[in-house]
C-alpha cells in the first residue's frame, strides 16, 4: 500500500514540477521584466544627477 501511494506521489510530482515551472516562468516573466525597467530608470536617473553635478 504505501509504494502505491509512492508511485503515484512521484508520479504526480514528476509532471506538475515542470508543469508550474513554465507556468510561473511565463506569469512572473512581464513582471520582472516591469522592476527591472524600473531599476535601470533609477540608476540612469542617478547618473544623470551625479553628471548634474
């Protein structure tokens, strides 16, 4: 009984891992992509100070 319960465990994790990986990657993927549009706007804004001057 407990190997069956095993083997379908594995079995589970072995396709939902992937699964919500891609799915994550592709979800989180427009907001990474937002703070680190944000970030590169604060350093290029700070540089501009310190060239300010």
């Amino acid at each position: 009984m407990d190997e069956d319960i095993l083997i379908v465990v594995a079995s589970f994790l072995i396709l939902f891992v992937p699964v919500a990986g891609l799915t994550l990657r592709f979800a989180l993927k427009p907001l990474v992509d937002s703070i680190a549009r944000v970030m590169e706007a604060r350093v290029g804004r700070e540089a501009q100070e310190l060239l300010d001057q």
